[in-house]
C-alpha cells in the first residue's frame, strides 16, 4: 500500500565519507512502522552520491517501502513539506551538514505542525565513542532557538549503555528549557514501546502553571470583577461563561496559569485602516495567544485566527412583543371562512323556506285569497331575521308544529353563536402572527434599538441585502449617525411598555435580554415575546492565535470538558433560555381597538339608515309637491 516510487532530486555537497551503516536505514525503517502514520521519508542530508545512492537501495530493500525523497540541505528546499498532507511527512535531516542550523529556523511552524521529525546525527551516530550526554549536547544546540513545543514530534537516537534509544525533544514553551524523553528502545529488530500513551497531547497534558496570555472581553466594569462567580449573569454572560469554561480548562485540565489582558469588544478591522481591534486584534498581533470569549465565525477572522471546535450557543436575536391579534386582523373575520359562510347562509335560506311552507300550509284552512296568502307566506320567512340575529320570533306560533320549528331553530343558531363568541374571546387574547421574518419586521412600525455594543454597527453596515440595507437605516439614528442603544433595563422597560402606535424590537444577546424579562414581564405578556435573527448562525467558538502550539491541548480539554457535561452544566447556568409562560390565565379587557371591525360595521349600518331615512323623506317631500298640482290641475 506504500507508494513505492523514489525521487532523487538533487544530490550534491560532497564532505566527509562515512562508510553506510547498514543498521541506520533499518532503523528508520522501524521508526516508520512504529509511528504508523508517515508514509512519506523526506531526507534532508548532504551526503555524497556514492553513500546517498546506498542509502536509498537500503530503503528500498527494507521489509517496508515507503516514498522517499531525498534532498540536499538547501533552505529552500523546506518547501517540500508543504504539501495538503503534511501528517503523512517523516523528515529526516542530518544535523551535522553545515546549513541544517539555518534549514531548521526556516523550518517555523513545521517544526510542531503536524509534521515528524527525525534529527540525524551522522558523525556522532557513527563515532559512538562519545556518551550519551554529549549527544544529547548537540541535539539541542540544533533546537535551541526553535518552537519544539505542543505537538511537536522531534525524535533523535542516541546510545545509552549499548542499546539504541529513541528519543523525542520537547518544550512547554518557546521560552522555557528543553527536555528529553525516551520513547523506546530499539532491540533486534523491534521497538520497545515505553511512552504510557501514544497521544502526545495526552503525556505533556500537564504545563506545570505555563502562563498563558488570554484576551478576555468586558462591557461593563462590573464584569472586571465578578468573572468567576455567577452573581447577576445577565452582566456579560457570554464573556463570563467563556471565562468559567476556560478557567476549568486550565486548572483543572492544562495545569495553566491564565495570563488576563482585558479588552472591550470582540474585535472587528477598521473600516478603513483594515487594523483590528480588541480581542481579534490581540489574537492576531500577537499580543495574546487564546481568545478568553466565544466568538462567531466570520469570513475575515478565519483568515487571521484558528477557532476550535467547541460550540457554545452565542444568539443574538431582535426580541419583540407581538402587537395584539385584533391590532392587526379583523378578528371577527377569522372564525369565518368561505365554507361557513355558505353553510350558514344555506342554514338561513332553509330555514326561511321551512318557516314560509308551514305557515302555508297553516293557512289553507282558512280561505284567503292566494295573493293574501303570498304575502304572509313572505312575511313568514322574514321572520327568520330576527331568530338568524337571536332577537326572538316576531311570529306568534298558532300550531305546535311552528313552536318546535322556532324552538330548533333559535336553539341551533344559539350554539353556533356561543362557538363564535368563544373563538373571539380566544382570538383577543391571541398575539399576532404577522411579523414573522425580517422583512417583515423592517415594513412593520416597529421602532427598533440595540444593546450599543459594536457588533451591531459593524455587522449591519456590512449587510447587502436590500432587507439588512433597510435593518441598518432603522436602526441607527440619520440625524446623530449613532446606533439607537439602549442599555438592557431600558430596553426591556420598552419592550414591555406599548407606546402606541408602535412597539418596540431589541436587538441583542438574548440571554441577558431573557434575565432582565422573566423579573419583569408577568405571564401572559411572556407568550407575546418573539424571536428574529439576524446572524445566520448563533453558534460560538473559542478561538487563539494563529498555528497556536498549544492548540491541540485547548481542542482535546475543551471536547472533554464538553463530552463530561461539564461545559453544558456551565451554559446552563450561566445562559437563559427564553422564558415560559402561560396562556390565557388573566382575562385582558377589550378595548376599542379589538372592537374596531365591529364598530364599523354598525356604523357603516347607522349611516346607510340615516341615508335612507333621507332619501325616503326626500322622496314623500318630492310626491307630496307633485300631488297637489294634479289636485289643482283637475
Ligand atoms: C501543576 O503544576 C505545578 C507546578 O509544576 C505542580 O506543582 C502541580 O503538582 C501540578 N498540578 C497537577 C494537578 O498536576
Ligand atoms: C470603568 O472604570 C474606569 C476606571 O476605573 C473608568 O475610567 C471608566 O469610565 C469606567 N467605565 C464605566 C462604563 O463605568
Ligand atoms: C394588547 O391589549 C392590552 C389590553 O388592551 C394592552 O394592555 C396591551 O398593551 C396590548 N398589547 C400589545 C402588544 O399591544
Ligand atoms: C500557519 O500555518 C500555515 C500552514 O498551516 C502557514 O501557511 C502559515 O503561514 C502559518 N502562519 C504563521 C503566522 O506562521
């Protein structure tokens, strides 16, 4: 399954001769299949072609063929190892060629990035005269100055009492001394596994107090001084949160000392300058090394810094009370629809006929003239108004079969207008439905504000849509070109309070928003309570600097800390979720406004009779003058 093809390059740098040690290429051999991953042996040596060419049909015969590369030591040629699989690279570099110094500072990120190392040493490896300590010596003179630190797998040999160990080169940090440790040792043939895990996080899990730099973003200087404890989180829950997780982290999983720089915002470039700010900016210029606070992936960050895996619910939404169902619908409408119309109007037009058929039949006995009888068989079926309207029957009934059909029918429209009148009283109480997008929400009267914090200006300017275009307008000030900010008891105060015509949309963390209105709100007024979002995702992650040594630790403790509970237990205490409430246990009194559609109904009624009562005078005042001239004329 190795790619069996070898590459020789370039072969120069003719030096010292040494004859081929026929153990070395089995020991890298063996160093490969005790890794298990690297399938690629890049060889960064300056040996002649002669020992080189050796080297490599060695290789080649091993139990194991893998892709070697074989390279003379030239700075430039570290950019071999940048391929799109770098945890698949063994790069072996023979510390004693002069220039593997310079190869090894260029090397950077590499050096603890994903790639393994293996320093050779060809002279001291050969002489073995030398003891263990002074090889030792050399190694780390060749690593003096560079990041072998977090992940990073430097490996050596050296002899110790006759036998040849492996050995890996770490630091905890750029700034502190080396250490070796022995990874196994190699007998007949075999490595002898002596690490207690093969996870290099796992084994230098413990950093011994190593401080590290920590941006952690406040809004109010109350936060300075109640990040550790759970006193009024709705002050800065995010950062607080962010604060107690990591703070778990470190002590109890890293053995870190946190290293605090304080900062106000999140972060965001300068509009002009493309300078950053606040925590990003302490991320990307190096001021610090992890972000103390979650942060939401944004296009421009991610180009500058290394998120980590751990989500943690970050939602910043426009909270709002719904207006009243019978503000914005004609509530008396809404329990009719087309098929109930019909029904009952076909239930009317029956019963009308019903009512005139009786009564004809009622009057055969007596003998009227049929013209009469018409005509009472009509007012009969008139009579269906006043029982359609529940007013009673203008009717006497004569016969009992009349009283049961006024007794049927009175009672059958009496329930359907007592599941009429329950339906409105529920429909009044109901909130509206209407706003339930964004767009909504901009052509609606709503006034809306913001918490004042910079992420709202720098995300709603940078909106494209015609819909975040409109958002931005609405919610900065045209006159003053500030954002309409509230603090959060004010905001809340306004949410809660109707000033009519228009309510009030806030837009900010929801969870400090919902703390400041399960005190408040009562209720009833908790089920008006809407939700919108403007940020695609309300997802937060923890994030440090950029290719970070200790990234891995942070990833592995933060997805323990999430996979233990630990990490839900916190968000669950420190972030609220949306209030319950419970519908419908206060009766809200009617006011005008809900009885608006009936109002103009009967209006609309009184108008058309005071119209007709004129009309109809008009109408006798324009018989009663044309008349009397007839009078006179005849
Ligand atoms: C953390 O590091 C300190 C300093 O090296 C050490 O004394 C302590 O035992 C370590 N704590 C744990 C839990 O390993
Ligand atoms: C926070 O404290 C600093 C110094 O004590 C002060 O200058 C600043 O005005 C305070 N900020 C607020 C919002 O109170
Ligand atoms: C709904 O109506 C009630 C009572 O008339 C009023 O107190 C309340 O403020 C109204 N709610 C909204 C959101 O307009
Ligand atoms: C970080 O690592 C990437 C490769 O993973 C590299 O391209 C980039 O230059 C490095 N950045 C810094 C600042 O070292």
């Amino acid at each position: 399954m190795f790619i069996t093809r070898v590459w020789i390059l370039l072969l120069c740098y003719p030096l010292v001769f040494f004859p081929t040690n026929a153990a070395s290429t089995e020991l890298l051999s063996d160093l490969m299949l005790f890794l298990k991953v690297p399938v690629k042996l890049a060889l960064f040596v300056c040996w002649d072609e002669d020992k080189s060419f050796k080297f490599l049909r060695k290789m080649l015969q091993a139990s194991q063929v893998h892709f070697v590369q074989l390279k003379s030591v030239a700075v430039e040629n570290i950019a071999i190892l940048d391929t799109p699989e770098p945890h698949q690279h063994l790069a072996v570099i023979d510390i004693s060629c002069p220039g593997s110094d310079k190869f090894l500072a260029e090397a950077q990120y590499r050096i603890y990035n994903k790639i393994r190392w293996v320093l050779w040493n060809e002279n001291g490896y050969e002489k073995k005269t030398n003891g263990g300590d002074e090889q030792e010596d050399v190694i780390f003179r060749s690593v003096a100055g560079l990041p072998v630190t977090g992940l990073s797998e430097v490996y050596y040999f050296s002899v110790e009492r006759g036998e040849t160990v492996i050995k890996d080169v770490y630091r905890r940090s750029v700034m502190m001394n080396l250490n070796s440790s022995v990874v196994g040792v190699w007998r007949n043939g075999i490595i002898e596994d002596k690490r207690w895990t093969q996870s290099v996080v796992m084994r230098r899990r413990n950093l011994q107090m190593l401080p590290i730099k920590t941006s952690l973003v406040y809004t109010t200087n109350y936060t300075l001084s109640h990040f550790g404890d759970f006193e009024n989180n709705e002050v800065d829950s995010i950062p607080r949160t962010a604060y107690l997780l990591l703070d778990t982290l470190f002590t109890y999983y890293l053995n870190a000392t946190m290293e605090k720089r304080f900062v106000t915002t999140w972060g965001y470039p300068d509009h002009t300058t493309g300078v950053w700010n606040g925590m990003s900016g302490d991320l990307i210029y190096r001021h610090s090394e992890a972000a103390g606070s979650m942060m939401l992936i944004t296009q421009n960050r991610l180009l500058k810094i290394d998120y980590l895996k751990m989500p943690i619910p970050l939602r910043i939404k426009f909270i709002f009370k719904a207006p009243n169902l019978s503000e914005t619908s004609n509530i008396f409408q809404m329990p009719f629809d087309f098929s109930v119309w019909m029904c009952t109007l076909a239930l009317v037009a029956i019963t009308a006929t019903v009512f005139a058929v009786v009564h004809g039949v009622l009057m055969l006995r007596r003998k009227n003239s049929i013209r009469n009888r018409y005509l009472e068989m009509l007012n009969a079926a008139y009579d269906i108004i006043p029982v359609a309207t529940q007013q009673g029957s203008l009717l006497e009934p004569k016969s009992s079969a009349q009283k049961i059909m006024i007794f049927v029918s009175l009672a059958g429209l009496m329930f359907i207008e007592v599941s009429f009148s329950a339906k409105i009283i529920s429909l009044i109480q109901a909130p509206s439905e209407r706003i339930n997008s964004l767009r909504d929400l901009v052509e609606s009267r709503l006034e809306l504000g913001t918490d004042g914090q910079p992420y709202n200006r720098f995300y709603f300017s940078k909106a494209t849509d015609p819909v975040g275009i409109k958002l931005y307008k609405r919610i900065t000030n045209q006159n003053a070109d500030t954002l309409n900010a509230y603090d959060t008891e004010q905001g809340v105060r306004k949410l809660q309070t109707v000033t009519n015509p228009e309510l009030f949309a806030y837009h900010g963390f929801t969870s400090t928003l919902y703390q400041q209105i399960s005190r408040t709100f009562n209720d009833v007024e908790k089920c008006y309570l809407r939700e919108l979002t403007f940020f695609d995702s309300g997802i937060g992650y923890f994030s440090v600097q950029q290719n970070f040594t200790l990234r891995e630790h942070f990833h592995i403790g933060l997805m323990k800390m999430l996979e233990a509970g630990v990490a839900t237990r916190l968000v669950r205490r420190m972030l609220n979720e949306k209030p319950g409430c419970t519908k419908g246990v206060m009766f809200r009194p009617l006011d005008l406004v809900d009885t608006r559609f009936a109002m103009e109904i009967a209006a609309f009624g009184i108008l058309g009779a005071v119209c007709l009562l004129l009309a109809e005078i008009v109408l006798s005042k324009y018989t009663l003058w044309k008349t009397p001239v007839q009078n006179y004329t005849e």
